[in-house]
C-alpha cells in the first residue's frame, strides 16, 4: 500500500460548478484558491489566497475564520473542506488517501487498516461469495492476503498462482485470495482452499446468489 499526499497539499486550486444559483459563500468556496491538510482528528488546515490559514473542525462545524467564529457564519473554509471530501481530493476524518493494492485507484483506508488495501469495487471480505470469471463457478472467500500472485507458491505444483495455466491472462502482482468451492463449503467440515489472483474472483451480487 503506497500513502500518497493529498492534491491539495501539492498546489491551490480552483474548483468551480455553475455558480448562478450559489449563495456568495458557497461560491467562494468553490471558486477561491485554497489548500486543505488533513490535521488531526476531524480537523483540517485551510490556506488562502491571501495566504490566511484557519483551521476548520468537521465533527464541530466550526472555524477559527472570524466569519465563523465571530459572525457564527457557515464560512467559505467550512464549505471548502467539505468539497474537497465529497471530491474524494482529501481523506475524511479517521482515513488515509492511498492507492489500491489491486487496482492501483485512489482509495481512502482507516489509519490503522492492516494491508492489504482494496478500493470499493475491489474490496473482498471473508465470507463473500464470488464468481471464477473462467469457470463461472461461485467460491466463498476465506481470507485475502498480502502476498502478489507471483510470489505464492501452490504446494500440489509447485508453481505460483501467477504460473498457473489458467492464470496466464491476470497481472502478477494481483493479491492472492483464498477460496473454497461453495458447493464444497455447504458440505464439507473442512473445505479444500483453492489460491487465486484477486481479479479473477468478482464479487457475487445478492440477485445471482439464487442462481445456480
């Protein structure tokens, strides 16, 4: 999992939508040149174009701005901070911007998350039921490691899962998830796992699970 720093942080930005029906703050928070560091906690640093820096509380909607803090204004840096979540440019509070460890997108994890880290769409978790987008046979998963496919080494062969005949066509640094057949699983007391690379599996949506 690599961390990688906010956009913000590298340089100010503009960020501007159709401003007609805006109210004035809420078109300056869209419009003005500003930079939004994570702090700690729900807080946030806000510099602005005339290089003022406030600090901004998420969880206590306020601002050390007068507008804020004098006025009791939902001010421009509020506003900003909250824009800049909803674009997904910086991490909510009690998260990390970081890049997905499958897929390589921008993806926000808890600070303390153990690797690897997934994004949303390829994100699996013990239990799930998913599909072999070869066989279209549907596995429940035991658990995803933190190992590439091409450094699992499949004890029956020998090889690793990125050798694998059938895993010829997916990337070999794919994570490695540990699956059992679900027919398997419903029968078995102790279900063989089987070693894949995570873009073969797809998630299992709750229309399919009633298919065979």
């Amino acid at each position: 999992m690599t961390l990688i720093e906010p956009a913000a942080d590298r340089h100010s930005t503009a960020l501007a939508p159709d401003l007609r029906s805006l109210p004035e703050r809420a078109a300056r928070a869209w419009t003005e040149r500003m930079a939004v560091r994570p702090r700690a906690g729900s807080t946030y640093a806000v510099t602005t174009e005339s290089d003022s820096t406030y600090l901004v509380d998420i969880a206590q909607h306020s601002c050390s701005c007068p507008d804020n803090r004098i006025r009791g204004e939902h001010c421009k840096h509020l506003r900003r901070v909250a824009i800049e979540i909803t674009a997904r440019r910086v991490a909510p509070p009690g998260k990390e911007r970081a890049i997905c460890d499958a897929c390589g997108t921008v993806t926000f994890v808890a600070a303390d998350a153990r690797t690897p880290h997934l994004c949303r769409n390829c994100r699996l978790e013990t239990g799930d039921v998913v599909r072999d987008r070869e066989t279209g046979d549907r596995l429940v998963v035991v658990d995803v490691t933190d190992t590439p496919a091409a450094e699992w080494i499949i004890e029956a062969t020998g090889e690793t899962v990125a050798d694998y005949d059938t895993n010829g066509g997916y990337p070999v640094d794919d994570l490695v998830v540990l699956a059992t057949y679900l027919s398997e699983a419903v029968r078995a007391t102790d279900p063989r796992e089987y070693a894949f690379p995570l873009s073969r599996l797809r998630r299992v949506e709750d229309a399919e699970l009633v298919a065979p």
